[in-house]
C-alpha cells in the first residue's frame, strides 16, 4: 500500500500537570526535510526530535509545531542574555563603520534580536517530564499524519491501477494489430518499385530481403514484452509497503521510453493514435508519482 506525501496529524499528551501539543503538516518533496518550531524549553531536543521524525517519514516536507503548557506552580522568568547582547552591540558597531555612519549604536536596536532575552524555568525537575509529554505527543501526531498519508495513498493507488489498466488495454491494441502492417507495407513497396521500373527487371531476391530489413524495423516485439514487465513491476510496487516513489518515477521512465519507441516503429496512423492515447495515461501516472512518498 503506497503512501501519499501530502498530510496532517495532532497529538496532545498531558502528565504531571505538563501538556504538550505537536501537530504536522506534510507536503510534496524529493527528500525528507523537516521543519521544527518548539519552545526553548525544549530547544536542545531539536535534532533528537528531526530523528524521530526522519525515522517514521522518508519522503515529504515536514512542518512540526510543539506547544507546551507548564503547569500553574512553575513560574518562568526572562533574563538578559549578555553575550548576546554584546555580540549584537559589536556587529552592529563594525557595520556601522564600514557603512561610514557616526550615528551611535541605541538599545532599540539591540531588542531587534529575539535572543538577547532567554527564558529560566522556575520549579525544577521538571525537564523529564515535560520531554515525556513531547514525546508521547510526538508519537501520537505522527501516527495520524502517517494514518492520513495512507488513506490518500489508497486513493493514490487505485487510480494509478486504472491508468495501468489503460495502457495494457491499447498495448493489446498495438500487439494485435501491428503484423497487418507487413503485408501493406510489401505491397507499397512493390507499387514504388513498379512505378519507377519494368516488372520484370524487380528482383524478387532483393526485395525480399529490404522486405527483412524492414520487417526487423518494424518489429515491435520486444518493446512490448518490456513494457509489460514494467508494467507488472510497477503493479507489485504499488501494492508493497515500502516507500516506492522514487522506484515508480524510474519505472514511468522506462515505460516512457519503450512507448517512445513503439511510436517511432509504429508506421501506422492508427497505431500511431493507440500510442499516443497509452502516453496520455502514462503522463498522468508520472503527474500522480510526484504525490508517492
């Protein structure tokens, strides 16, 4: 069963008074990138949490918000970050000569940076229990957003089965109909032949064998046993549990090219017709692929 990289998933988890909130947002992407907005509180957990993110996901652009409440009994207060403070105030001092000013560096500026602040828990004891929160939050969301990411991935699916059902049908299509272009394609020959010389000075010997050479050209045989067993490959991928998106993108590719060359050898408008109908599906599998994780 695919998945769909699109997809939404909340958690909430409350212990000892600590309620955390985690909610995701996923969207289309040729790799896992994860994007993090937490409290301070919870700052130093940050890749930790791109871990356990990355573990459940492998594809998709991942946006995660946590939300903490502290309890009533913790108080929080600001302080002054003065390293920051005064490696902003330095920055801020070269800047303001290499631009040639004189103006003098105003506190203003400096409360510009969010960081020359920092937030100090009051209560202590109590970051284990707040990552315990996080946590249980964490899994929760995940597993609604993976739970969403699959039901669209359902739909996904029997859609990309009918497509492939679409192709199979005109590939019949061609591999029947495709023989009956020999014998035409000898008796146009032979009416060329006829129009430029004598009947009797054609050799027979040499049309039969420019009759060889362009049956083999003409011969499609090959490229439809390929694509059948692309076709096949993609319909077991499909029904798997892995992640398959980049396997399905290489997989239209290669069926791509085999219908490209069945075109190109078709040398019949009708044929010609089936062929283009069979890219018509083809281009909507690949539209849908960039949906697979």
């Amino acid at each position: 069963m695919i998945s769909s990289m699109t997809g939404f998933g909340r958690g909430e988890f409350s212990t000892d008074g600590f309620t955390a909130t985690v909610e995701f947002r996923s969207v289309n992407s040729r790799f896992c990138e994860v994007s993090i907005r937490l409290p301070r509180t919870i700052a130093e957990r940050e890749s930790e949490i791109q871990r356990l993110v990355k573990g459940v996901f492998s594809r998709g652009r991942i946006n995660v918000q946590i939300q903490i409440e502290l309890p009533s009994d913790i108080s929080s207060e600001q302080q002054i970050n003065r390293e920051a403070a005064a490696a902003y105030r330095g920055l801020l001092e070269e800047l303001r000569d290499a631009a040639g000013l004189k103006e003098p560096i105003q506190l203003e500026h400096i409360l510009r940076f969010p960081d020359v602040f920092h937030t100090v828990e009051n209560g202590g004891g109590e970051a284990d229990e707040i990552w315990n929160a996080v946590s249980k939050a964490l899994d929760e969301g995940s597993r609604k957003m993976l739970e969403m990411r699959r039901r669209e991935g359902e739909a996904l699916e029997k859609e990309l089965q009918d497509r492939l059902t679409e192709i199979e049908t005109n590939l019949l299509i061609v591999e029947e109909q495709a023989p009956e272009r020999l014998p035409s394609a000898r008796e146009r020959l032979r009416d060329r032949l006829s129009e430029i010389i004598d009947d009797e000075r054609i050799d027979n010997d040499r049309i039969e064998f420019e009759m060889a050479l362009l049956a083999d050209r003409l011969d499609i045989r090959e490229e439809c046993v390929r694509l059948r067993s692309h076709i096949d490959i993609f319909r077991e991928a499909v029904s798997g549990d892995e992640p398959v998106g980049r396997k399905l993108n290489f997989l239209s590719q290669e069926m791509n090219r085999e219908i490209n060359t069945i075109g190109s050898k078709a040398n019949d408008a009708g044929l010609s017709h089936v062929v283009v109908r069979m890219k018509e599906q083809l281009e909507k599998i690949r539209e849908q692929i960039e949906n697979v994780e």
